[in-house]
C-alpha cells in the first residue's frame, strides 16, 4: 500500500496488523471486479475504501505480488 503513498485520487492509507485500508476519493467498487479478473479477492467498504485481510500464513513474495498487482490497478483505475 505504501507504494500508493502521495498517488492522487488516495486519501489516506491505514492499517493495523495485517489488515490495511485505502481510502480513495471516488467510489471504487468497480475495483473488485477489476482485482477479480487479476485472481486478487478485496473488498470495498464504505463506498471507497479498498480493504485487504490477507492471511496470517502470507509469504513476504505473495505479499510483494499483491502490492504489486493492487497498486497498478488503482493507478489504472484513478488514471
């Protein structure tokens, strides 16, 4: 999520543990159908915040790969 930091159209990134939130200045449900075509399941509350819960047993590459995938979605997404 860190690499989101400062992108316009993100408001604030939040987290505790390993459940993180990104809050968008725009409706975004449109993401999950997005992430779902990429085989990453999120969920979006609130109208437009992006929720991650990943797993507890999470290998640092797999997280790695979601950052990856999920910050060029919400790029493309925001562009």
């Amino acid at each position: 999520a860190e690499r989101l930091q400062g992108q316009v159209g993100v408001i604030e990134i939040r987290g505790q543990g390993l459940m993180s939130g990104i809050e968008l200045d725009r409706p975004c449900a449109d993401l999950v159908r997005m992430a779902l075509a990429e085989k990453l399941l999120i969920n979006v509350t609130n109208d437009n915040v992006v929720r991650l819960l990943p797993p507890l047993v999470m290998k640092q590459a797999d997280a790695e790969l979601l950052t990856e995938k999920l910050a060029g979605l919400i790029r493309m997404f925001l562009g």
